[in-house]
C-alpha cells in the first residue's frame, strides 16, 4: 500500500507537469502569437512590467525550492549522522512545503513564457534560435526534479530504515534543481553580455553563448541568494510553529 502511495504521489506530480509542459508547446506550435510586430502592449499596464512581475513572482518561488531541498538533506543528513530525530522531523516538514511551491512555480514560469512569447515575438524567436539545443536539457532537468522531489517527499517513512537511499533522493533533487538554475541563467546572462554571436548577432557559437562573461558569477551569485533568501523564508516559518 505505501508503495502504491508513492507511486501515485510521483505519477500525479508528474502529470501536472506534462500537462502544463504540453499545452505551452500546443500554444507555440499553434502560431497564436505569430505576427511581425516587435513587440505588443499588454492591456492597463506596460508590457515591461507585466513581464517584470511574472519574472519577479516566478524567481521568488523558484528560489524557494531550489534552496529549501539544501536546506532539507542537510538537516535530514545532521538527524542521521547524530542519531537525532528532531533534525529528521525539521526537514520533513520543510519538504512539505515543497509539493506546492513547486507547482505555483511551475505555472508562473509558464505564465512568463506565454508573456514573453506574446509581448516580445520577435525577441523570442531570436532567443529560441540562440538557445533551441539548451532545451532538451531544461525538460529533462524539471521532469528529473519532479520524480526527485515526489520521490524524496513520500518515501520518507518507506525508507526510514534506509537514510541512505533517501539521502541520495535528496542530492538528486539538489542536482537537478542546481541544473535548472544553470541553464536558466545562460539566458538571462546573455541578455546582459552576450557572447558566441557575430557583429550582427548571429550565432557563431552555442557553448560562447551560454558561457558568457557573467554566466558563472551569476550562477554562484543566484546560489548563494536563493539560500539566504530561503533561510529567512524558513526562519520565519520555524518562529511561527515555535509560537
């Protein structure tokens, strides 16, 4: 019974994710937001800053489920080294709060897309032909996240007698998690100080354009933040249950 629990526990994480992956492919390949504007004007506000808070919305949540899942194996690895329960219980209560950060931050970045795609065609477009061969690597890192993070989630009682295991569900979780940021930031980065391309903005280079000049210092940078950032979510949430 506790199996199938799981199973059914990943398997409904994993459709949410299919289903909202599925119908932002049908929307691009159904050329709905084709047109040969530059751009278009989002309704009662600019459409930089409807852009601006998705991004803003969609980064706040991503940084909570990249950070909280560092912050969970360490103190689920703290409980089984010192033979500690409190530490156990700690981090499995931060994973509880995992299951559904993870889905509003899936539909807030599949809010950005749909706005990026509709406001800024152009710009798209150029993007996609500059990054097509990094996507491939960003559904397996989210579908890879998604088992991990389900798996790592329900399989704690399964495999209290097997740490290990469970541990190493966790450094998955991390790993593939760290894999989105990576990639993600190449774009972002790029915007800034492009890199790989010619005078006239072709690409010359696929790794030049992902191994720009601030790649790495904004992936540390990002890494370094999204803990600090989710320690305080985490501390806040701690003095809550503690009053």
């Amino acid at each position: 019974m506790e199996g199938r629990g799981v199973f059914k526990g990943v398997l409904k994480g994993l459709t949410k994710i299919l289903a909202i992956l599925l119908v932002l492919y049908l929307i691009y390949i159904s050329g709905i937001f084709d047109t040969k504007d530059a751009y278009r004007s989002f309704p009662a506000i600019n459409s930089r800053v409807a852009v601006w808070v998705a991004a803003e919305l969609h980064l706040l949540f991503a940084a909570f489920v990249l950070a909280v899942p560092i912050f969970a194996v360490i103190s689920e690895y703290i409980g089984y080294r010192n033979k500690e329960e409190q530490y156990d219980k700690l981090a499995r209560e931060m994973t509880g709060l995992l299951v559904a950060a993870f889905t509003i931050t899936a539909l807030l970045g599949a809010s950005l897309f749909l706005l990026v795609l509709a406001l800024y065609p152009s710009f798209f477009q150029y993007m996609k032909g500059i990054f097509s061969f990094t996507i491939p690597f960003y559904v397996v890192f989210i579908l890879g996240e998604v088992v991990c993070v389900y798996l790592y989630r329900y399989t704690w009682d399964m495999l209290k007698d097997n740490k290990r295991l469970h541990l190493l569900i966790g450094v998955g979780l991390n790993v593939f998690g760290t894999g989105l940021l990576i990639t993600a930031n190449a774009w972002g980065q790029f915007m800034l100080t492009p890199g790989g391309v010619n005078e006239a903005g072709q690409l010359v280079s696929g790794w030049a354009a992902v191994n720009n000049p601030t790649w790495i210092p904004m992936i540390i940078h990002r890494i370094i933040a999204n803990v600090a950032f989710s320690g305080f979510v985490v501390g806040a949430y701690a003095a809550y249950k503690f009053f």
